[in-house]
C-alpha cells in the first residue's frame, strides 16, 4: 500500500490565548514592540520580526518602514491589518499565518510587490475578488487550514503564480480561471469537499506537483495527459474509478492512489446490445476521417466553418482502430502496472479508461481491454 507524503505548510495552532494578558505582559510586549520598530527603523532594515509577540493588533508604525521587503507577523491573535500598511511598497513576503483574520485583509490589493503570503491557520470563510485583482507579481499564496468555500474568478489575474496551497479547507469547486495560471508548479487542494477538477486543467503546462488526496473526485480530467512535466500525484482518498485515457503516458515518479473505488478485473456475463449511430454521429466520423487528409476538399472547407470545427475539436479516435467518434463510444479499461509500463518502483496496477468506436473492435483479437459492468454504448 502507499502511503501520502506529508503535505507542506501545515503549522499548529498555539494552544494558548495570547490575547489574554495582564496589563504587566501588555506593557511588556509593547515596548518590546516599539524596540523592533525603532530598530528597523534606525539600521533601515528590509525585514522586521513580529511573529509570536501576543499581539492583537499591527502597530501602525510599522508602515513608516517604507523599505521594508519582509514582515512577519505569524503567531499572534491578529484580526485585521491597519489601512496604513498600504505604504509598504516594497513589501515582497508576508507572513500572516497562525492568527485570527476572518477575511483576506483588503489592504493587500494595495501591496503590488508582494511574492509571497502566508496566510495558513487562519479563520478565512473569504477571499475578496480585488485582492486577488491586486496582486500580480504573487508567486506563492498558502491558505492552508481555513474555512473557504470558493476561491474567485478574480484569481487569474495572478498571472505569476507559481505555487497555491489551500489544505484543509471547504472548497466545493475549482474556478476553470485558474487554468489561466499557467506558470504553477505546483497545487495543494488536499482535505476539501471538491467533485471535480476543471477540464482546461491542461493549460498549466508547468505543474511538477498535485496534491489533490482526500475529496471527492469521482474522475480526473481527461486533458491531464498534457500535464508532460507532471512528476507527482496524489489522488488518495478519492471515489475513483479509473484513470482518464493515456493517463500511462505520464512520466510520474510518485502516484499515491489507495482509498479509492478502482474497478477491478473480474470475469462477469454481459449483453452486447445493437448498435445503431445516430446521423449526426455518422456524419462527424466522416467529415473527422475526411480531414485527416490535406488534400480532401473536407480538410480544405473546415476553416470556413468555425462553430463545426469547434464541435469536432471534442473528437477523439478509437484505441483499436484508430478511427474517429465524436458523441458515442464504449468504454473499456485497460489495467497498467506502474513498475513495467510507468517505469515506477511500485508495483500497483491501475485501471486506466480506454475509449472504443464499436463493439467490432471490442471483439477484434490481440488487444488487452476489458469491458465495464453497466457501462455500454454512451452517447454524450
């Protein structure tokens, strides 16, 4: 069995409450406070240290220092960012996490040099749209362990985004604008209430890593065989079937899969029914035939008709031979061993969708694909 790596940006909550303290330990942290200011102030610093110091609100001093390229505020009992933050310009890396922000401060649209924001432990059910607006040269968001449901259209304007973390949290849906981002290396949706993933996640032809272990998916996108750069996966604890077609043509170097409800290869009684192709259907795998030759006079006129050729951009062909389908197919499964066809070193075998355009080439000899239980001719 395999085991799910220990997913990154988990931080403990404190135990304790540092916003109860005496009026001894009030005045102690403040002057303490007022010394790291003065410090930075002084020396102009590029990075001040505010993290674990039992405090409830930002001094607004802090935004006097305008050079300022790191602040961290981690550990605290936090509720909101003065307005006056808006001053630092030249901030780079803010570290929020392990506070009591109920929201995404909306100073942050301000702070355009941001490139990293930690905001992991927090209380957040909301990530207002112009904060994402006003963050275009973020390149590491960490939202771990909130209570967000819904991440905003407005997240593609995060066009230099390279690594998003939102763990344990209540996501329902993934906006398809995320697949704008296409410079992420790397997604944690681990621990959410997601069904499914985009099917535009092909865009982000730089991800390595995709942590997606315990949700709800029922079937990956089936574009994800363009993820080429794809190194790591994990779909643990999932309601997976199978695999999406020529998912074995990934070059995966670590795939956590258990906890899943994979078909397994187990001989059992079906009916082949008749079957009859509506027109619509015989004429798509004509015209798709047809333009696989430049000099037919098909492939010629396909230009001229954009709203078609966008239908038939959702063809595909049948793994037996080769031939076009558009709406109808039946669907098989092949079973994959990670270490002999992945090059993997577990020895796991998966079950992978395989799409056939008949039950002729269901019956053909000399291929390795089984049929579904319950699953015949599909037309879509």
């Amino acid at each position: 069995m395999l085991y799910s790596p220990a997913t990154t940006g988990s931080r403990p909550r404190a135990e304790t409450n540092p916003s109860i303290l005496s009026p001894w330990e009030q005045d102690r942290t403040g002057k303490q406070m007022a010394e790291s200011v003065i410090r930075a102030l002084y020396g102009r610093s590029s990075s001040l240290n505010l993290s674990s110091k039992k405090i409830s609100n930002v001094p607004k001093c802090v935004s006097r220092l305008t050079k300022l390229s790191v602040l961290l505020l981690n550990n605290n009992s936090i509720t909101a960012l003065p307005v006056e933050l808006l001053s630092l310009q030249h901030l780079a890396e803010l570290n929020l996490g392990n506070n009591a922000l109920k929201e995404v401060p909306a100073v942050l649209s301000h702070l355009e040099s941001l490139k990293k924001l930690y905001l992991f432990s927090n209380q957040i059910t909301v990530v207002p749209p112009e904060v994402m607006g006003g963050l275009p040269n973020l390149v590491v968001l960490n939202l771990n362990h909130n209570q967000i449901q819904r991440l905003p259209p407005e997240i593609r304007s995060l066009s230099k985004l390279q690594h998003l973390s939102v763990l344990d949290n209540k996501l329902e849906e993934v906006p398809v604008e995320l697949c704008h981002l296409t410079k992420l290396t790397e997604i944690n949706f681990t621990s959410n209430e997601l069904s499914q993933l985009p099917q535009q996640l092909y865009h982000c032809k730089e991800l390595t890593k995709l942590y997606v272990a315990r949700n709800k998916l029922i079937n990956l996108p089936e574009g994800i065989r363009a993820l080429a750069k794809l190194q790591v996966l994990d779909v643990a604890g999932n309601k997976l079937s199978m695999f999406p077609v020529e998912f074995h043509l990934l070059r995966l170097k670590e795939l956590y899969c258990e906890g899943n409800r994979f078909v397994r290869c187990e001989p059992m009684p079906s009916v082949q029914d008749v079957e009859v192709l509506a027109l619509k259907e015989l004429v798509a795998r004509f015209v798709l035939r047809e333009d696989r030759s430049r000099s037919s006079l098909v492939h010629r006129m396909l230009p001229y008709y954009p709203c078609l050729t966008a239908l038939l951009a959702n063809g595909s062909c049948c793994a037996v031979c080769l031939g076009p389908f558009l709406t109808t197919w039946l669907e098989c499964v092949q079973f994959i061993s990670l270490r002999k066809n992945m090059k993997m070193k577990s020895l796991l075998t998966i079950p992978v969708r395989v799409l056939l355009c008949s039950y002729k080439c269901f019956n053909t000899d000399g291929h390795s694909y089984y049929g579904v239980a319950s699953r015949k001719i599909q037309v879509h």
